[in-house]
C-alpha cells in the first residue's frame, strides 16, 4: 500500500515555518519540614569536631569548636517533561552507476547526461545523478530535573514528602530565592528541540511540555567556629531525611581575631 504524498500546499518552507507548542503551566510546590531543628542541632553536635579535622586525623576537642547558627531555607529544583515532533523533507542526491557507453538516460520524462566519475579505489566510471527529496519523522521524548542553576541532578535529591498547603506563603516567609521563569524550557528546548540542519521543507513540527513544576525542598544550615584558630565552617542537612547533604569552609574573618578557649574547670 502506497502512502499518500501531502500536497505541496501543507509544506512549510524551512526560512518561514514556526514551531507549534503546547507548554503546560508550571506548578510551585514546597515540600513539608519533617525534622525539627531541635534534631538538626543535635545531629550537627555529633559531628562538628569533624568538620575541622586536620590531616585527616587530628581533630579539635569539643570544647573548641562552638556553635554558631541555625537558618532555615528552601532549595528550588525543576522538573520538566516534553516532547518534540517533526516531520520534514532533506533534499538528497542519489548516483546511479551506468555503462560507459551510455550517452543519455531518460527517466520520467527527463533526460540525463551521465557525468565521469572515480570511485574509491580511482577508478573511472560513469554515473548519472539525481536529485530528489526524503521525507522522515523524528519523535523524541525526555524528563529532566534540574537545579538552581540548571545542571541536571538525579532524582535522589529529592526525597518524596507531602506539600505544604499554602506554598507561596513560605516561600515569602523565608525569602526563597526563585528560579529563573523560563530557565528549564530553554534547557528542555535545547536538548530536543532541534531542527535537523539538512530539513528543506516541513510537514508539521511540534514542542509539547507536559509536565513541569518547582519543588522547593527544605534546608538547614548549621555554622559552627573553631575557638581557637577562628575558622568556620557550615554543614547541611535535608529538611525531610534530616541527612547531611554537604559541608563547607568559610573564609576567616581577619578584621576579628580567633576567640580563646574557654579556660579549662577549676578542680
């Protein structure tokens, strides 16, 4: 069965067709606090020696290292699924072999010179040439989930917990930082979205988003300070698992000397 050829008027030319999109609008949702910062505290205690050992080895004691601070925040990550669909002619020229005592071919209705030509292993021989036009279809489909800024993460960044009610109401209450409006569609757009370079004429073509949304997961931040050589350094944990999720140094503050230690007990 043959299929049927669209007619030239359904065809878009390459210099003036646009692209049809459907983008679903995008959904913020803020994941519930399930740890308390009371445990947080506790868990930054058991480990802040650590965060200031030396050598690998060599650590303070614990009457050295002073807690600092604790702060609350909401960590963005972006999800976004889609879809993009063309449907496209490339123009493509075809090489026929012919005797070499051929002068002409005629092939519907048009007459062809055979041209000389050499192959790989150079040797001569002739050919006639066509020109023509393949028609293809890509479909590609993809999910991706980003961070703030924009790089991808796995899905074990973002343990599952319920929603907060009112989300916009937090966000504003702890001052989170938004993500960029349509930061993830051009990531998305610049993944799949691309026309083949060799399209010369399109039947139809189509980006399609059919999920997307924020999620902003809780953080906590705790500081703590080396009393005797003045270095801080912070560590995190996850607002829903209560796992530590990273730590970092931050620069000493020389315009404030290092603190002493506390005098050791009288006995």
């Amino acid at each position: 069965m043959t299929e049927a050829v669209p007619d030239e008027n359904t065809l878009i030319s390459i210099d003036t067709a646009s692209c049809n999109e459907k983008i679903i609008k995008k959904k913020t949702i803020v994941y519930e606090t399930r740890v308390d910062p009371t445990v947080i505290k506790v868990a930054g205690e058991k480990i802040k020696d650590q965060l200031f050992t030396r050598f690998g080895i060599l650590k303070p004691k614990p009457n050295e290292v002073q807690f600092v601070s604790i702060e609350k925040y909401y960590e963005p990550y972006s999800m976004i699924s889609g879809r993009y669909f063309i449907d496209y002619y490339r123009k493509r020229t075809y090489s026929i072999d012919v005797d070499k005592e051929v002068l002409e071919v005629v092939l519907l209705n048009n007459v062809l010179k055979p041209e000389q030509s050499a192959d790989s292993s150079q040797r001569r021989h002739s050919e006639i040439k066509l020109e023509g036009e393949e028609r293809l279809k890509n479909d590609v489909k993809t999910s991706l989930v980003l961070d703030q800024s924009g790089k991808d993460v796995t899905l074990e960044k973002l343990p599952s917990a319920p929603s907060e009610p009112h989300p916009k109401n937090i966000l504003e209450e702890f001052g989170a930082q938004e993500v960029a409006a349509d930061a993830d569609l051009s990531v998305l757009r610049s993944r799949i979205a691309q026309r083949p370079k060799d399209t010369s004429r399109i039947v139809s073509e189509l980006f399609e988003v059919d999920e997307r949304a924020v999620i902003y997961t809780p953080r906590f931040r705790v500081q703590y300070k080396n009393l005797k050589t003045g270095d801080e350094r912070t560590v995190e944990f996850d607002g829903v698992t209560g796992e530590k999720i990273r730590e970092s140094k931050r620069a000493t503050s020389h315009s404030n000397p290092p603190i002493p230690p506390p005098p050791p007990p009288s006995s």
